[in-house]
C-alpha cells in the first residue's frame, strides 16, 4: 500500500507541475514508438522511477498540498535496453528519436509549449536530447529526453523540473549510466519497490547518490521480459 500511496501523491504533483497529458499525441504511424517486445534483437528492458520523498514530506508537514510540490526536480527516470548487436540498438535508438521528437509537443496541452533540441557531445556512440518547456500564466516547465546508444545498449532518461538548470539531471544521469554505470551479471533480484539489483539495474544509481539530489526510488519496472 505505501508504493501505492507514494505514486497517487507523485502523480499529484506531476500534474501540478505539467498543465495537461495527453490520452495520446497525434503522431504519424511511422513515429509511433512500437512496444519493446516489438523491437528487433531486444534481449532485455528495466525502468526505474525517482520522485520528491513523499513520505518524508508528508512525515514533516502532515496537511501537504499539491501545489506544495512546485519548485524542483519532481520526477526522474531511467530506461536501459540491451539488444543482440549494435545494429539493433542503433535502429532502436532512430525510432525512440523519431518518436519523441514527434510526440514531445503534445505534452503541452494547456500550456505554450516550445522545444529545443540540446547538443550532446562527448557521450556514447550516440547521444541527443530534447526539451519541452511549457509556459502557462502561473508557471513554466521543463520536461528534457535524453537518448543515449553506447554499443548494443540504449539509455533513455527523463526529467520534470521547474527551471532550466534543474532539468539537467537528466543529462548526469544519462552520463552517469553510461560512464560509470555497468551490468551486474546476468542474475537480477526485481524489488517493485525501486531498489532492484544484479543484471541491468547495475547501470543505475545507488540510492543516496549526490546524483539524484534527494530524490527517492519509487518505482521498478521490467520492460522486457516482461515480469509474469
């Protein structure tokens, strides 16, 4: 009950910070991301979701409010995909690119959107990031890809922040998978909770890292194969 609990809250404040999501973006058949079991040469998928500490926000200031949430990074996420060859994982990255390129403006429905598309140099055998800045009268936004291929691995990460220096995160994290991040063998202990270990979690980082800034685990996911 409390993951569940901390992800009703998270999805409060994401919804304070982002003005609208879309049931889904008008997007062309060719840009459509496809389901990751879809993808050639996909071996393996995880997902893991950082937030605000709810609980320890909720434990401080018992009657929190939504709009309490504003300001800093309130949501972080990582994606890591392993496929067979480099060939798979560079045909997966053009699609993941083309997708959100196409997909990212409809997430700023109710707001102005405006995207800009970031260099990023130095990284991986691929790397590119986008950013949606939202502007409504009260606030403005910042939701950042960044796509990472470094050999037959994809990294995805994303961020929501309130400035523009916060939403970088996005890109230390995609950095920190890649350089300092690795994979763990081949047996993986999957804990719904955020603290999975072994195996393709090796990529993330620790809870308690300076990194993540005193954002939380709330959530893991596996993509691929999907968890029975």
């Amino acid at each position: 009950m409390i993951r569940f609990h901390r992800l009703g809250i998270l999805l409060i404040a994401m919804l304070v910070l982002l003005p609208a999501l879309p049931a889904g973006a008008q997007t062309s058949a060719a840009d459509e991301i496809p389901p990751i079991d879809e993808f050639a040469g996909i071996e393996a998928a995880v997902d893991r979701t950082w937030g605000q500490d709810i609980e320890g926000m909720l434990a401080a200031t018992p009657d929190l409010q939504p709009e309490d949430f504003q300001g800093g990074v309130t949501v972080l996420n990582a994606m890591v995909l392993r496929f067979d060859t480099g060939e798979n994982a560079t045909a997966a990255y053009d699609m993941f690119a083309a997708g959100i390129g196409s997909q990212v403006v409809g997430l700023a429905q109710g707001g102005t959107p405006t995207v800009a598309d970031e260099p990023v140099s130095d990284l991986g055998d691929a790397a590119s990031a986008i950013t949606l800045i939202t502007t409504t009268p009260e606030q403005e936004t910042y939701l950042r890809f960044v796509l990472v291929r470094e050999d037959r691995y994809l990294f995805l990460t994303y961020a929501l922040a309130s400035t523009d220096d916060e939403v970088t995160i996005a890109n230390d994290l995609a950095r920190y998978m890649v350089d300092d991040g690795e994979e763990q063998g081949d047996e993986a202990i999957f804990i719904a909770e955020g603290v999975s270990s072994g195996g393709l979690w090796g990529f993330m980082p620790e809870g308690g890292n300076d990194l993540l800034g005193g954002l939380v685990p709330i959530a893991d996911e596996l993509l691929y194969p999907a968890q029975p």
